[in-house]
C-alpha cells in the first residue's frame, strides 16, 4: 500500500453484520470502547452508511441480531474503538500511513458460511 497508494479500501470479515470504520484502538490505553473519530470521521461515516443501507442483510428489518451486540440503533455502522478496541488494525494503518480511507465489512452472522450458502451472501453484498 505503501508503493502502490490506494485512496479506498474495504477489508471483509464474517461473524457479526455491521461496517466499521476507524479509528479502531481506543486513545485512553484501558478503556476497551471508546468513540474515537478521526478528522474524517463525516467522510467514514458516509462510507460506511453507504455500504450497510446497500446490503441486504443489514437493511432489512426483519433481520435478527447476529450474536450479542445490535447495530442497528446506529444503522449498522460503529466506529470501530467503540465497538472493541483493535490495536494495529488494518483501518488505522491505512488511514494513517498510506492516507487510504479503509471500513471494515462484517458480511455475515456466520463467519464460516456453507458453499450452499454462498449465493444469497452474493446476494446480500452484491451492490
């Protein structure tokens, strides 16, 4: 990333449905969540939004939680430290090294998906 500079990114994960963007490591070393904007934090925000109104999934209100949190108060988007601090995420790293604006995509309640399952996760994150 540092050779080749990217201005967006989207890292995908699987086991909850929501985007996250950064910063993901709290500022106060203790504290395991804590809101920490970064000064694009409109511009994550967007983003973010952007891609959980686009996914299926997440927009859907029938929808059931995945496992403990619900993100849908926060339209299935969270800044990620609020979430659960992550120290050395790709998100920060990119933001702050490369200047890349990175979300994280948790695409599925299911972080190992079935092959049978495969075609409505498509479905769901298609657009």
């Amino acid at each position: 990333m540092q050779r080749y500079p990217f201005v967006l990114s989207a890292n995908l994960h699987g086991g909850e449905l929501v985007v996250t963007y950064p910063f993901d490591m709290s500022r106060t070393y203790w504290k395991a969540r804590e809101l920490t904007p970064t000064p694009d934090d409109g511009v994550f925000r967007w983003l973010a939004t952007v891609y959980a109104t686009a996914n299926l999934a997440m927009a859907s209100g029938e929808r059931r939680r995945c496992h403990y949190d619900d993100f849908t108060p926060f339209g299935n988007i969270i800044n990620g430290a609020d979430w659960h601090t992550v120290a050395g995420s790709m998100n920060d790293f990119s933001y702050l090294h490369t200047n890349c604006f990175e979300i994280t995509v948790e695409l599925s309640c299911d972080k190992f998906p079935h092959a049978s399952e495969l075609p409505e996760e498509w479905e769901n994150n298609r657009e």
